[in-house]
C-alpha cells in the first residue's frame, strides 16, 4: 500500500474528523454500555491477588460454538484479502508500483529487502490493520492464537513479494504480522463481547453489526457459517471494564501560544491483571487505551494497548505481584512529535494494602522496540515520511488511593530509537504525568493532571533536536 504523503498532520486529520470521532464516538459508548449491562456474566474487576476458580476452557474465546480448524478456508480467505486489497489499490493507483507480473515477482525475489518510504498512516496503521485481517481470519476458523500468528506472516509474505512492482519493505514484514496480530486479537475478542447469541430482532442485527465492523474477518465467518442469526445459549463472558473520560486540555500551558482542546477518552480492561491462574492464553487479560484532543484546527491523539503472553505471581522477601511478558502498540501524535512502536515488554506490577485506607498499585516494565517511527524535520531531506528504526523503552507508574475516594497517579514513559532508514539519528521520546482524581460517586471521578512530553534527537549530519511541550487536563472520568 503505497501512501506516499508529506505532511502526516493533515494525512491522519483527513480521516480522523471530528464529526467521524463524534459519530463513532456516540455509538462507541451506546454499544460499550448496552453488551456490558446485558452480558451474561455480570463480574466485577478483583482488585485483590486472592485466586478466583473458574472453569478450564480450552481457548479462552468460546461463544458456544465448536469449530473446526479450516486450513483451506483460512489460506482462501488470506490470498483472498490480498486479492480484494490490491484490486482497490489498482484501480486507484498512479504510480505503477501495482501493475505485476512475473518480471516483478521475479525481481522482488531477487533483490530482497529494503526500508520503505510509505507514509506514517499507512505503515503504522493500514498495514497492521491489513494483518489483523490475515490473522482474524485464522482465528475465526477455528485456530488459536499461536496456531493464527502463521497466517498473519504468510499473508503479508505474499502480498510484499507478488502484490507490488517493488521491493518487499522491512519494515511492512514486521508491523503488518506482529502489529496486525495484537490488534487482531483484541478486536477479535471484544467482537465476541458484543455478540449475544441468545438475542433476536433489531438488537441482534446492532450487536451483530457492530462485531462486524470492529472485527470484520470474524464477522464475513460467522455470515457464511450462519451464525448471525441462529438462536442459542451463550457461554462464558469474559469480566470486563470500561472508562469513559472528557474534559478540557490546555497545550502550551505556560507559553503565551497556549492551545485548548476538548478531550475524549476510552479505556477497556479485558480480564483481571492480577488473576494469573486464569490467563491461560495469550490476551486472556488486556488493557486497551485512546484519547483524542480536538480544536478546531488540530487533532492530537494517544493509542496504547497491551496484552499478557505469559505472566505468574511472583513474591521477593516481602514484595508479591505478577510479572509477566506482554506484546505493547503504543501511538502517540502530539504537538511536538509523532511517534509509534512495537515492543515485546517484560513487567512487574504490585499492589500492596499499606494501612485499611492506603493502597499502593505499582508497576515497572522494560521494552524491547522491534520497530519504531517518529516524524522528523530532516527526513524529507533524504526523501522520506519519517525516521524509522528499532529501540528500547522504559515504563515507570505509582497510583496511591487513598480511602477509595483519593488517587494520586505519576507515570513515566521513555523510548529510545536508533534510526535506520532516515537521517542517522537517535530519538529519545518521554511522557511524564502527575495526576489527582477525587470520586465524587462510585463511578464518577472528578481530576486534573499535568502532562510533560518531551524530545531529544542526536543527528550525525543535521543540528541535534530538543523540543518539550506541557499540557494540564482537567478532567470526568465514568467508570
């Protein structure tokens, strides 16, 4: 997919509108709010460490449906996502890179590997996307999470050596399969959420409608299999967690060219992070976050998601907790810079009742980025998009409640990139926030937070970078 576009700002504020954010917004929440009030296990997050017995299951996604692994089906669906991909890309292209033919395959092959000069957009969101096609469509007939991961890697294989007249990218080969497959699980899980096989009329056509869009591949299975409309019981529904929040973000706080931007967020815990014994597949709990800040003439948006791939309790002298290893997509498109990376991650997380009105939530992960991008003002000089590269990150968080109406929060973030397609470079990106929130309900949270991002590049040809920008948040959170 060749989306060749200079400025990555007004590339994703082209599609990320705000009407199109406040439609899907709106539905977001209707939907979110409807399959949670009505699901079929009404289970409460355990914020304790205290084991929970729950039924064994053989894959943790089981919407009483027994399906039988489809290894031609899936291959099938696969080749054929490529083929309908490239036929839109065809029809709309102008710059032949997808009039193929066996010259070009041949040529693909001989000359191998390079780094791409694509778009941010395109690399860092259509790609993956088109890999959580390739690997929902293996889960939705009938494979598991690693027996899937294949089929995302052989369709985009396929699709860098014989679908384009040029050579296949690096790194397209790692941010469509290992991206793709993150968002493919998650999106593949929340899917069966929504869907209430027990329903019948226009509720289930919403439901239906709506795990269609957020996981298509599972959806077209389900079409063809039937599914959709046939009437039966459901089984266990994984405990779940949304917030939803809103507020007011003031950019530039203490510059005379302050920026203020409404700001919406969501949040889906998936599982419980500290119920170990019940994470007995990949992505058996996840944590999935976004926010948008929108003005009237910019977009500034933040997407992080983690899911668990091993974890255990784990207890040193007089510290217990979970460690565990995670597969991270964090997303970042602030004033100051645009960054994203792949990471696996190893972390520990604590939680530690200090007194009966003091409780203490700890967490420290390190990062391994296999694939990182951040815009640069050099870039264009060497006729690219933005600095690409693999890296290393670091994840620091304390959250103290206090008698369960008070949380004070501070979280750290900082990457490092060693570009390798764009100028020589290393990119150090950080995120700091310090925050406040009183609950003036149950599940309603009142707060305001102060937010530090900062960049620091190291050039080689071109005058090192050093830019940092401060926001404060006020903000509602609806637990």
């Amino acid at each position: 997919m060749n989306c060749k576009i200079l400025n990555i700002k007004n590339e994703i504020t082209k599609i990320l509108t705000f009407p199109n954010l406040l439609k899907v917004t709106i539905i977001i929440i209707i939907l979110s709010l409807n399959f949670i009030r009505t699901a079929s296990i009404k289970a409460q997050t355990n914020d304790s460490l205290e084991k929970i017995e729950l039924p064994k299951r053989t894959d943790s996604i089981n919407n009483n449906v027994s399906i039988e692994k489809k290894y031609w089906t899936t291959m099938a669906e696969v080749l054929g996502t490529n083929a309908i991909v490239w036929v839109w890309s065809q029809s709309n292209d102008h710059t032949g890179v997808y009039k193929i033919g066996f010259n070009s395959i041949r040529r693909n092959f001989e000359e191998g590997f390079t780094w791409d000069d694509d778009g941010f957009l395109g690399n860092q969101f259509l790609h993956p996307y088109h890999g959580a096609a390739y690997y929902t469509a293996a889960r939705a007939n009938g494979f598991d999470f690693w027996e899937a991961a294949p089929y995302a890697v052989m369709g985009s294989l396929t699709w860098e050596f014989l679908m384009e007249d040029q050579r296949p990218s690096y790194n397209d080969i790692v941010n469509t399969p290992i991206t793709g497959i993150i968002l493919g699980e998650m999106s593949f899980r929340v899917a069966h959420l929504i869907i209430d096989n027990s329903l019948t009329g226009f509720d289930r056509v919403i439901r239906e409608t709506a795990a269609l869009i957020i996981s298509p591949m599972n959806g077209f299975n389900r079409l063809i299999r039937g599914e959709m409309w046939s009437i039966k019981s459901n089984s266990e529904k994984e405990q779940s967690k949304l917030t939803f929040m809103t507020g007011v973000n003031l950019f530039n706080t203490f510059s005379e060219n302050r920026n203020n931007f409404g700001v919406f967020g969501v949040q889906m815990d998936y599982g419980n992070k500290y119920s170990v014994e019940n994470h007995l597949k990949p992505f058996d709990y996840f944590n999935f976050s976004t926010e948008f800040n929108i003005a009237s003439s910019d977009l500034i948006f933040a997407i992080f998601a983690s899911g668990v791939i091993w974890d255990d309790s784990f207890k040193m002298l007089s510290k217990s907790g979970v460690i565990g290893i995670y597969k991270e997509i964090d997303l970042i498109s602030s004033i100051i810079y645009n960054f994203t990376a792949t990471s696996i991650t190893g972390q520990f997380i604590s939680k530690d009742k200090v007194t009966e009105y003091l409780t203490l939530e700890s967490s420290l992960a390190i990062s391994a980025i296999l694939i990182g991008g951040t815009n640069s003002e050099y870039s264009i000089e060497e006729k690219l998009n933005y600095n690409i590269g693999p890296g290393a990150g670091c994840k620091i968080g304390l959250n103290i409640n206090i008698d369960s109406s008070i949380q004070i929060l501070t979280h750290f973030r900082r990457y490092w990139l060693h570009t390798l397609s764009g100028p020589k470079s290393d990119e150090f990106i950080g995120i700091t926030k310090i925050g406040i929130g009183y609950f003036i309900f149950s599940n309603f949270q009142l707060g305001s937070e102060l937010l530090f991002y900062d960049r620091y590049g190291i050039y080689d040809i071109y005058p090192d970078i050093n830019i940092s920008n401060t926001s404060i948040r006020v903000f509602l959170k609806i637990f």
